[in-house]
C-alpha cells in the first residue's frame, strides 16, 4: 500500500488494530461520510416511542448505544421497525403509556440510554422496572439524574453510590426548577422528559448552554417548551401530547472530529466530511481547532429538519497550543479526547481544563488519554480536571489500550497515523460502539 498498512486481527478476547506509519507519515486524501449523530439518534427513538403515530427516521447512527435503546423501548411496547434499514419506523404508543416490562432493561454501554430513560420511567405511575448496563456502564455514577428526580417525588433504589442497576416505581411526579451545577445535556433531557408527564411547568436552569437537541425535537414532536438563553433556562409543559415526525439524522460532529483532527495533523492531507451537523451547542470543537490556527472551512451550509448542517473541508497545517477551558467545555466535552491528540501535534503548551466530567465516562478519559499518549512519545501531565499537553515531540509505534472505550480507541487510531512504526490498539472493537464503520474508513483513506 503506498501510503502505509493497516490490519484488524481478531483474538479470542477482543480484536487488535495494528497500523503501520512511515516515516513520512500517511497522508490523507477524500470524502468521508460519517455516521448520524447519536445524541439525536437516541432522541429520535425515545420521543417517536412516547408520540401517538408513525415517526420516520432517515439516517439512524447504527451504533451500539442507539440499539440499546431501541432494545429497551421495544420492551416497553414500542414497535420500531429493523434498524439496519435507510428509513426506520416507529409506531408509537403514546405519552405515559409505555409498558412494564417483562425482564430488565439493559442500557449496554449508553450512559446516554439509562440517564434519559430514567426521567422517563421515573414518571410513569403504577409500573415498575429494573434498569441496567454492562460492566463499565455499571461503574458510572447516575447519582446526577437520580437526584433531581427524588426532588420531583420519584421512587428510585440504586446501589451505593447511585450505580446500576437501578429500580424504579413509576411516580406522579411534582415540577421543579432545577438549577443543575454542571452544564450537562443529558441531566437537562432526563429532567425534561420527566416534565412531559408532570402536571404544571418543569425548568431547568444550567450554569452555561448545553446541547440543545431534546429541546429541538421536543418542540417539533409538539411538546409546549419554552427556552430563555439569557438565563440559560429550558421549560417544559408537562401533559402535552406528542405526534409522530419524520426525523432526518444529520452526521455526527463527534465523529467527524477524529478525520478533522487527521487531516489537521498528517502533512500532504485534504479531507472533505460531508453532511456535519453544526449544530452551535456542538461546535465547540470547530472553535478550538481555529483556535489552533486549523484550516478548517463550512461549505454547503443549510438546514436539515431544524438542525444546521455543512461540510467541513480540512488542510493540513501547523497547529498552536491554545487553552481550553470554561464555557467551551460543554460543547466539546466528548472530542476532549482526540483533540489532546491535536495537542500533541501543536506548537507550545495546550491547557485543558474544567473536564473533570471525563473521569466518569466509558473511562477515565483524562488518565487514559494521558497514560497511552505518553506510550507513543507524547509529553502529557494529569491535572485534576483536565491536561497539560507540550506539543511538537515525534510521536512512535507502540502497544496501546482503548479500555473498551469508542472514543479512546478512534484516537489513538488516528494518533498512529504520524506516530513512526508500528501501532497496536488493543479492544479496538470498541469503536463500533458509536462508529461501526470507523475501521473501513480509515483503512479506504488509508489506502488512498
């Protein structure tokens, strides 16, 4: 291959991603299509599910974490048609009519999947159910869910600490005004999905603005819901009723910025990611690129069923430290992890701070990322919530771990890509979680 190797092997415990970079690097060259965005993907199954009609999904991410959730709806009564289809169909069954269950629902490793559904359940009186996940979604905390919704009067049991698995026992809950302490979209949604079917207004005010697309497709599946950005505040109507929509799933910016980050740092590249969602909550990662002196360009901006959309063409160029901190966490707090590997391609010293959240996701991101860069070359120190990174060291082949999390092992992938030698991702599987095709791609750009 001329531009460099890659080989996927699978063992009997988990498959090995072996990439093989010259000293010259691998350069990049194309269009990529990325996968729908799954914070929408898990909204859209969740509300067509409450809503009375047919909802239409066009663009459905096929992850892990989306079929989690469409597992754990189907359980309760919905039909939702096979997702390996261009158009996925759900008959809803109405608002508060979801059923109790037979077994427990399993979340699998969507944090995003049992911290949303919990408002849900949490308000659904007369019916009990049993919420759980796999090993690393079992050692997650949900403790910041669970208590605004005790504040709403819901009957919730958990093991110590707030973790799964977790009983519920469907309330007639009251509304608050939750003032969350972190900006975090995922409380947000859990306490407004709750608000749907509480009599009287339920708001929730944030320190800065999350992503806002509950609030979105909440008001276009019909939901009274009111948003104030001068005071970061979002307010729902509880007992409205949702109807059935077509839903068109724009691409995932958290996807886009592995191939983002890659064409930035591997000299020779120019990549094309079609079809972005740009969503302003979302672009935080967008800013912190141009912040690095990134080329990075919109082309083709328009709107797609309420949601901003554009392709992003990228130049490989020399890239700056920059600090990244404060009110910019919240829109990037996922792409954390690969743009530390754009630190350690950039001139100077990047800061990373405010992004403790990342000790508690599928890993602890900031130690991960740290601990395996430092492997390659890479000059990282551990703060307490976040990282100090000295960039412009030549990253080298070696022997790597994604501790089974997607986005820690797309970037590392993408990290080998100028690391001199060999690499080797151990559980690179784990990328299917919310990148199925995250492999293929590479190995097509990879190839030239």
């Amino acid at each position: 291959m001329p531009n460099g190797t890659i080989v996927l092997e699978t063992t009997k415990q988990h498959d090995l991603l072996k990439i093989h970079s010259p000293a010259s690097g691998v350069a990049l060259q194309g269009l990529v299509q990325i996968p729908g965005d799954k914070s929408i993907s898990h909204r859209a199954l969740m509300l067509g599910a409450l809503a009375e009609g047919e909802t239409k999904i066009q663009g459905l991410l096929l992850g892990e974490d989306p079929r989690s959730t469409a597992a754990c709806f189907r359980a309760m009564g919905a039909q939702i048609s096979d997702l390996n289809t261009e158009l996925v169909t759900i008959q809803g069954i109405g608002l508060g009519q979801l059923q109790e269950p037979a077994d427990v629902l399993n979340a699998g490793n969507s944090g995003t999947t049992m911290r949303l559904m919990l408002g849900i359940l949490a308000s659904h009186p007369g019916r009990f159910f049993t919420v759980t996940g796999d090993d690393s979604l079992r050692s997650r905390p949900m403790s910041r869910v669970i208590q605004p919704l005790q504040q709403m009067g819901a009957a919730i049991w958990h093991r110590q600490g707030g973790f799964a698995p977790i009983a519920v026992q469907g309330q007639s809950l009251k509304p608050i005004h939750y003032h969350s302490p972190i900006a975090s979209a995922q409380v947000k949604s859990c306490i407004l999905l709750a608000g749907l079917m509480t009599e009287g207004q339920t708001t929730v005010t944030e320190p800065v603005l999350s992503r806002d697309h509950s609030e979105r497709m909440l008001k276009a599946f019909g939901a009274a819901i009111a948003i104030d950005p001068e005071t970061t505040s979002a307010t729902v109507t509880g007992l409205a009723r949702l109807q059935g929509q077509t839903v068109i799933v724009p691409g995932d910016i958290s996807s886009a910025a592995f191939w983002l980050v890659a064409g930035a740092i591997v000299p020779g590249s120019e990549l094309v990611v079609q079809n972005v969602g740009v969503n302003p909550t979302r672009t935080g990662v967008l800013d912190a690129l141009m912040q690095m002196e990134a080329d990075i360009t919109l082309e083709n901006q328009r709107e797609v069923a309420g949601e901003p959309v554009a392709d992003v063409r990228v130049r490989h160029s020399v890239l700056k430290a920059c600090t990244i901190a404060g009110e910019l966490i919240p829109r990037l707090i996922d792409e954390i992890p690969i743009l530390a590997v754009a630190a350690a391609h950039a001139k100077g010293t990047t800061v990373i701070r405010d992004a403790a959240e990342l000790r508690v996701k599928e890993s602890d991101r900031l130690a991960v990322m740290a601990t395996q860069l430092n492997r390659m070359g890479a000059n990282i120190t551990e703060l307490p919530d976040g990282l100090e990174i000295t960039g412009g060291t030549q990253l080298r082949g070696a022997e790597v771990d994604s501790f089974t999390d997607h986005r820690i092992a797309m970037s590392l992938a993408i990290a080998a890509l100028t690391a001199q030698g060999t690499t080797t991702i151990n559980r690179a599987e784990a990328a299917a979680v919310s990148y199925p095709g995250f492999i293929d791609t590479l190995q097509h750009l990879i190839r030239g």
